[in-house]
C-alpha cells in the first residue's frame, strides 16, 4: 500500500491500478474523507492540534511531524501515522521511537517533499532520515517510505519506495515486512 496526498480520485484510481497497489488517500476533512469512502479508496484523516477529535473514532489518522510539538500530538491521540517527523532540523530522538512503538505507529517518509526540497534542505532532510531509521530499528518502530505524491503521475512503485529504505539503513527483510504490514492495515 502506497500513501498519497488528496488527489483527482480518476487519475489516482488509473495509475494505482498501473501499480497493481492500494493507495492510502491522506485527507484533512469529513467531507473529503466521506468522498474516498464512496469511491472505494482507503482514508486516512490528517489531523493537526487545531482539529477536533470526537469525529476519529474508527478512522484512520496521520499526523504531519517536523517539530517536537507535532511529534509528540501524534504520540498523544496515538495517531497510526506520523508522516515527516523530521525536516532540516532533527525532532527525533529514541524516547519519540520507544513512544510510537507502544502505539503501534508507523513512521513515514515522503518522498515526494524530499525531491521538492533544494540540494542543501536534501541533504540535511536525508541525515535526518538516517537517524531517525537507526532509532526505529533499536526500539523496533515501523518505518516505511510512501510516494507522498500530490500528483498520481508521481507515484512510485514498491520495489523504489522498499529499495529507499533499504538505503536509509533498514535491513530489505524489514522493508518487506513494514510495507505488507501496511498492507494488512483495514
């Protein structure tokens, strides 16, 4: 299962057909997340500390990182994901990993903002994501790289978002296993 960004749902629906893959459509409101339920799509609602929480029992939830205080509201609601919990300057640490492992969340690179990014911002954003992956992988955090993708002709295919991981230091048997884990997921 892929990870994108609320998209055009016809052209989402043709490409990840292409890719023979589900796709998680990352939404920011009932409405938009009612209209994935409709067209067959997984959901996923991306929540922030200004939303209102009542409405997420039942349903899939990401929270998007890159500061202690955001890290730490995806540690609080127990959100299943936390998309980005590093961007130039590094919010992670192993007590962040220990805490999303109890809560069985997963963390999440998105590749897409990672190509949007200028060479320097690249570079610092992918030591980040070194680090990050050698403390998922001693407190045994799931971690996955997922297209991230505004754009459906941005996709990209398993084998590419497993082998990024395996790069960042995940050992390829646990990129297997995190990606079909995800697949497991509703």
């Amino acid at each position: 299962m892929d990870i994108v960004y609320a998209q055009p749902l016809k052209e989402l629906l043709q490409v990840s057909t292409y890719f023979k893959e589900k796709t998680l459509l990352l939404v920011s409101g009932d409405i938009q997340y009612q209209k994935a339920k409709q067209s067959d799509m997984n959901p996923c609602l991306v929540l922030s500390e200004k939303d209102d929480l009542n409405n997420t029992k039942g349903k899939m939830t990401a929270v998007v990182g890159g500061s202690i205080k955001s890290n730490e509201f995806a540690v609080k609601i127990k959100a299943d994901f936390l998309l980005q919990p590093s961007n130039t300057k590094q919010f992670f640490d192993l007590g962040l990993a220990q805490k999303l492992t109890d809560n069985n969340t997963t963390v999440v690179l998105m590749f897409e903002e990672l190509l949007e990014a200028n060479s320097f911002e690249r570079h610092a954003i992918w030591k980040n994501f070194i680090e990050i992956v050698a403390y998922c992988k001693k407190k045994k955090t799931r971690f996955i790289v997922a297209s991230g993708c505004k754009d459906p002709l941005h996709l990209r295919p398993r084998k590419v978002r497993e082998s990024l991981a395996v790069m960042l230091g995940l050992e390829q048997n646990l990129a297997q296993k995190y990606l079909e884990d995800l697949d497991n997921l509703k």
